[in-house]
C-alpha cells in the first residue's frame, strides 16, 4: 500500500474507499432483496419468484390463490425476517461498540435468555389471565427489560469497567437458563413442548399490528443510534480519547444500552429466542466497511435482515412441506462463525 504524498492523493484515497463501502452496501441490499423474495416464494405451496414479484406490485395476470397467500400469508414472516434480523444486527453492533468486546450482544449478555424465562413462566401460570397472544410477549418483554435493567446499573456503577459488565451479562445467561430449565422439568410434557418450541424462534406468528410496532421501534431506535454515530466512532478509539474529544462516556454507555434494549426486547418478544444473529451481523459489517459508524451501523443492520431472511429461506427448504424453528437455523450456521473468532488471528481494519 502506498502512502499519500499529498492532500490531493489522500483525498483520493479517501473518496475510493468511500466508494468501495457504497459499493458494498449496495450489493448486501441487492442480497436482501433476493432473500426476501426467495422467502416469500418457499414454502409447502411452491411459488415462482415472478409469481411473486407480479403479486407485490399488483402486475400482470396473478391468481387469487396466490394473492391470498403472498400477501396475507408469508409477507408478514418475510418482513418480520428483515425487521427482526436489522433489530438484533444493531443492537449486537452497538454492544459490540460501547463494550469493545467482539463477543458482546443482546444474546450473550442474557437478554434473549431473560426473554425466553419470561415468556416461560407466563405459560406456566396460564398467562395471568390474558390471552396467549398477549401474555407470552408480554412477559418476553418485561424480564428482557429486567435483565437490561441489570446491565444498565452495572454500567451506571462509578467502578465498574465494560469486564464486569460482561460477567454480569454472563451471569444472567446462565442464571435465566437455569430457570427456564427449572420451568421445564416442572412442566407438563405438553406445556414444555409450547416452552420449547416458542424458544427455538419462530416467525410463524407475525401479524401485521406486531410487524409494525417492531418496525417503529426498530426505526426509532436505529435513527437515535445513527445521531451519536460520530460519539461511537470515538468511543471505539478508546474511553480517553472520547472523553478529550468531549464525550460523556458513561452517559453514552448507558443510553445505548437502553436502546438497545428496548429495540431487542420487542423483537424478541414476538418471534422467541434468536441467537446468534446479533454476534455474526457485526462481524461481517466490520469485515466488509470498517469501523466508521456511518457505514458500521448499517451494514450490521443490512446483514443481520439478510442473516435472518436467509435462515428463513433454509428453515423451509431443510425438509420440503416441513417448517424447522429459525432459530435452529440460525445456531447452525453460529456456532461455526464463533469458533472461528475463538481461534482466528486479532485483526484491525
């Protein structure tokens, strides 16, 4: 690599790798987008990708049959796909970012494992009343918010450094296992298959009010992380540094944890546990752009929709006629990807 000799080289340079970060981005949408029609057109009743195309955009000659279900059937899964992947896709991201820890997300700090027992214990005591429908998101949420909760006084704590904050997202991971492993084993068989399943993730349930409150979430929250995009860019080079630049460290520690919480919360509450999607996505954004927030945060988004659509699209093509839980899917191709940050050599971009 040669190194600039003048200002007009280095702002070439820099106009170049712009270049190449858009061209990036835009073939990971253009990946989405061929996700996302794949996911609509899988499924027991095979259809075409034209077929499909044709009754998105209410074009040429379409049969009422597939109509009915493209539009009332899978686009409200396929969408929730995209919506829920960029959720967790962002919220790993930033994790990621204000821990500085490559293993940080939503996941791994217990916040999906505090969903799963919340959503356990709801059906475990007959949903307080309320319908299923209500009660399992509902719990779902309100003990990822406790978990959250957790991380966010741990943070607000003078001594506490992004280590401990770790090790106590470890601890809730484990401690909230245990109990919905507790849950289980007191369960009927029947009870804990609903446990079971509602814990793999699924994308089965989504309806278009559910889609669209995780939307405006989802866009909310990313919006607000996109305005401190230059405050996490310096946070990255390191706690000092932010601070001499003006950062309010700690504030911003905390404010992004509670985003991101609210953002993963909700997405989680409605699909079930989803692992891994918040720890990949990143990795492969910094892999592709770098670091600059500006491109860092989107392409984490980008990819986890398309992580999660394409794991949609396998899910339904393990087995024709069959429907394997997402979140299965998603482990598979997870466990691999963080074995290989275990063992692979440290690189900066």
């Amino acid at each position: 690599m040669t190194i600039p000799t003048s200002n007009a080289e280095a702002i070439g340079a820099h106009r170049a790798r712009e270049r190449r970060r858009w061209r990036t981005v835009l073939i990971f949408l253009a990946l989405m987008a061929a996700s996302f029609v794949l996911d609509i057109a899988t499924g027991p009743s095979m259809l075409s990708p034209a077929e499909v195309l044709r009754s998105l955009t209410g074009l040429g000659e379409r049969a009422p049959m597939t109509d009915s279900i493209v539009r009332s059937l899978r686009l409200p899964m396929a969408l929730m796909a995209l919506v829920v992947g960029a959720a967790l896709g962002a919220g790993g991201a930033q994790m990621q970012t204000i821990l500085n820890n490559p293993m940080a997300s939503p996941y791994t700090l217990g916040m999906a494992a505090a969903a799963g027992f919340g959503a356990a214990l709801v059906l475990a005591v007959g949903g307080l009343g309320l319908s299923a429908m209500i009660a399992v998101p509902l719990g779902a949420f309100v003990f990822s918010m406790l978990a959250a909760f957790f991380l966010f006084m741990l943070a607000s704590m003078r001594r506490m450094n992004t280590e401990t904050i770790i090790l106590g997202g470890i601890a809730l991971l484990f401690l909230f296992q245990s109990l919905l492993s507790l849950i289980q084993f007191l369960s009927s068989p029947e009870l804990s298959q609903q446990i079971l399943f509602w814990l793999f993730g699924s994308l089965t349930k989504a309806t278009w009010p559910t889609l669209t409150l995780t939307t405006v979430v989802t866009l909310v929250c990313c919006i607000v992380l996109m305005a401190d995009s230059w405050k996490l860019a310096a946070l990255r080079m390191g706690e000092m540094r932010a601070a001499s630049l003006g950062v309010n460290v700690r504030f911003l520690r905390m404010k992004v944890l509670v985003i991101v919480a609210i953002m993963t919360a909700t997405a989680t509450s409605f699909v079930g546990v989803i692992g891994f999607i918040g720890l990949v996505a990143p990795h492969i954004a910094r892999m592709t752009v770098g670091e600059d927030q500006r491109y860092f945060l989107p392409m984490s988004v980008i990819s986890g929709a398309l992580m999660l659509s394409a794991a949609s699209v396998l899910s339904k093509s393990i087995i024709p006629g069959a429907l394997f839980p997402v979140g299965i899917v998603t482990a598979i191709v997870g466990v691999p990807f963080l074995l290989w940050l275990i063992f692979a050599p440290r690189r900066r971009t």
